[in-house]
C-alpha cells in the first residue's frame, strides 16, 4: 500500500502505541464473497465528468482521521480498515478498472483542522471520495464543506442521529439503532429504572444523552438521577464518581470519548465500584479504547454496538486474520474500525453500479446496495444514506473482548429523525 499513498502523517498507531498513547492522557475476507469482475477500464472521459482526480489507472481518494491528540487512540483503527479494504479492493482489479490511490490527512482530534483538510483534500486533491472523522464535532465541521464542495464522506461512528447529507454516507448506527435499543435492552434485562449519565462535552454526547434522557422517562417510565460532561482529554473523574456513589442508580450510562476514558474506568475501580455489580452501559467504548484502558479495569462493564470482534460469522473470521496479518497480531478491532472498513467497498459498489466516480451519479446509485461480505454481517444502504443493521450487547471481558449477550433478531432500519425525539 505504501506506494499507493501519500501522507503527511503517520501510517496508524500500532496496538502497544495506543496503549502507551492513552496511559500518557490518565485473502480478503470481503472479496471473497464479491464476486470479481473483469472491468476493462471504460475511458475516463466517460466516468469522470466533473473534473475529479481520476486517470486512465488510477483513482484518488481520502483518508482524514485524527492521527494525532486525544482522539488518535480511537481513529487509529479506522484508517487502518480502510486502508486494509482498499489494498483488498485493488488486489481485486481496483474500482471501474482502476486501482485507488490514497491521500491521508490528519485532523489532529481539531475541529477547524479537519474543515481545512477535507477543503484540501476535495479542492486542491479532488479526491473522488473521503473516508473519515470519527466524532460528531468533526463531521460538523466538515459537512458544509463536502456540501459547498460537492464532495462525499463515508463516516464511519455511531452518532447521534437528526441528520441526513445528500453528501454523507453514514456507516456506523444512529441514535435509534444504538442508544435506544441499549436502553431498551438495560431496562428489560438489569431492571434499569435510575440512570446516571456522564459524557464528554461535545455535541454526540449531549446530543445522546438529551435522546436517552426522553427515552428512560417518557416510554421507561424511568428517572435520571444525574447528568455530566467533561472536556474531551480529562481525566478527573473523581467528583463525579462520588455523586456517582451517592445517588446509588441502577445504570451509569456513558458516552465518554478517547482517552478521557482511561481515567474514568481506572478511577471507579480504585473508587471501589464493581462492574460486575453496578451496572455500567456504554456507547462509547469498543475493544480500541480497552486496548488503553485495560480490560482489567472495565471487565464487567456492557456496550451497545453493532459489532464486536468477537461475532463468530465466516465474514469476520476471515476479517480479523487480514486485519491482523496487516497491522500485527496485538491489533484489537472495534465498531468503528469494522464500520470503517464497510466504506470503500460500499462505495466501490456504487461505482460500479452507476458506471461512473461522479458523485451526484455514485449518491443516486446507492440506496438498496446490499453488502452481504460485511463482517458484521448483512447490511443494506437505505435511501436516508444511513444503513440497516442489527444491534447487540456485549458484557467486557478482562482479556479486552466481549461476549456478546444479546443481538437484535432482525436488521433496525435506520430512522435519524425519530419523532418524539427532536
């Protein structure tokens, strides 16, 4: 791949870096089930009419992820997917013919840096398409952009919902799909009746938690006993953690982000809180924030999530060995990273479908795109550019996996505007 990319940053943090990272803050699997087609390269005149990096053998696309800052532990693994699904799709022939080039940007977890680098990389670059952002501050700072632009971003994270982009691809869950079925599922399952939320200060957080908060009192019939946030990169927990003790509720309900999330599980340990007694629901942390926590520090502990490493399906066995084969045995996959990873291929598939790398033919393509080698499993884009997909449960293992306790029975179409929820 080296050769196929250009890049002002680093290739990606590898496993023990992270780890390292967020102590200092406290055979393609996919294509073998897509069938290979033999494209002879249509001329680029014909499928490049609005002036993208497009040649006779190459395609260009973006990478933009933070590398760097606080949000690198989480972003880390989502650029190595995505360049793990493009080495697999130019194995494969390429895209309409033609094999993809990358440019990486990093967004050095800055709101304004990520806008001015998805700027360069849609007018100075021209990129065909951008694969990045992880947080909801970010992909807000790049949206008028890529809509100025007329660019197009495959985003990757669970987020909060109440929004759809003609120039947006949203590959990860939204609010309907994540946050309420966890609920739902805490409610049922652990008698969650009193919830204590805690977020890092940013708009997914408050945004979800403003989502959960009407959930648990007007369908739960519950309360919220407590509500916090913290800047992104904190990591004193312990106020918080009193409050935490002395409201005494049924479900702490977390959305805390990067590396913040270190302190957090370390400091309610110490604090003497035991996870396999309180009960504690994230949103927020995969098997790449344990990674840098530590499964000894939060075993015990649920996310809700569509997908986690340990989902024992053909398509994901066969993802986990390549991914491990490109970036090293001690890499750990999480929903992002998995979600990310869904990206290149979804988009490829659209191409390939319209004929074309415009983007306005690409974004009409793609609605009814089904993807049936998806780690996770079957997905489906739907025509709000979100994509339906199943929800599960995972309980923390302190070897840094999950076991999952419960998975939906039938795909949740995604619904970004929820009524009753705006």
């Amino acid at each position: 791949m080296a050769d196929d990319t250009e890049t002002g940053a680093d290739h990606g943090l590898r496993s023990p870096l992270r780890r390292r990272l967020l102590m200092g803050l406290a055979g393609a699997p996919a294509l073998a089930l897509m069938p290979r087609k033999a494209w002879a390269a249509p001329p680029t005149a014909a499928v490049n009419t609005t002036g993208l990096a497009v040649t006779d053998t190459e395609v260009t696309v973006g990478i933009l992820h933070s590398i760097t800052g606080t949000m690198a532990i989480s972003e880390t693994g989502a650029q190595e997917a995505e360049k793990l699904a493009i080495q697999q799709i130019n194995d494969a022939g390429g895209v309409l013919g033609r094999k993809i080039k990358i440019i990486q940007e990093d967004g050095a977890s800055d709101w304004p840096t990520f806008a001015e680098k998805a700027k360069k990389l849609l007018v100075n670059d021209h990129c065909a398409a951008v694969m990045g952002c992880w947080t909801s501050a970010s992909r807000k700072a790049v949206l008028p952009v890529f809509e100025q632009y007329n660019g197009l971003l495959y985003y990757p994270t669970f987020y909060e919902g109440l929004e759809q982009s003609k120039n947006v691809f949203y590959t990860g869950q939204e609010a309907t799909q994540q946050i309420l079925a966890g609920l739902d599922w805490v409610h049922k399952e652990k008698g969650g009746d009193s919830f204590y939320f805690i977020g890092s200060d940013y708009i997914w957080p408050r945004t979800s938690n403003k989502i959960a908060r009407k959930h648990v009192e007007n369908v739960l019939k519950g309360k919220v006993v407590g509500e916090e946030y913290f800047p992104l990169g904190h990591t004193q927990f312990n106020s918080v953690i009193n409050k935490i003790k002395l409201t005494k509720p049924k479900v702490i309900f977390a959305d805390v982000v990067g590396g913040s999330n270190v302190a957090f599980y370390k400091q309610l340990k110490a604090a003497g809180i035991d996870l396999s007694k309180q009960v504690l629901m994230t949103i927020s942390v995969t098997e790449d924030e344990i990674d840098g926590i530590g499964g000894e520090n939060i075993a015990g502990a649920y996310a809700c999530m569509k997908y986690f490493q340990s989902i024992d399906n053909e398509n994901n066995k066969a993802f986990v060995a390549a991914f491990k084969k490109m970036w090293g045995e001690k890499t750990v996959i999480g929903d992002v990273t998995q979600a990310a990873y869904l990206g290149p291929f979804l988009w490829k598939m659209a191409c390939e479908k319209a004929g074309s790398f415009d983007v306005d033919k690409v974004v009409a393509a793609s609605p009814g795109i089904e993807f049936k080698g998806a780690p996770e499993g079957y997905v489906k884009i739907d025509e709000n550019h979100h994509l339906w997909s199943k929800t599960r449960v995972g309980k923390a293992k302190t070897d840094g996996q999950f076991e999952i306790v419960y998975t939906s029975p039938e795909l949740i179409k995604p619904d970004p505007f929820p009524k009753g929820y705006q």
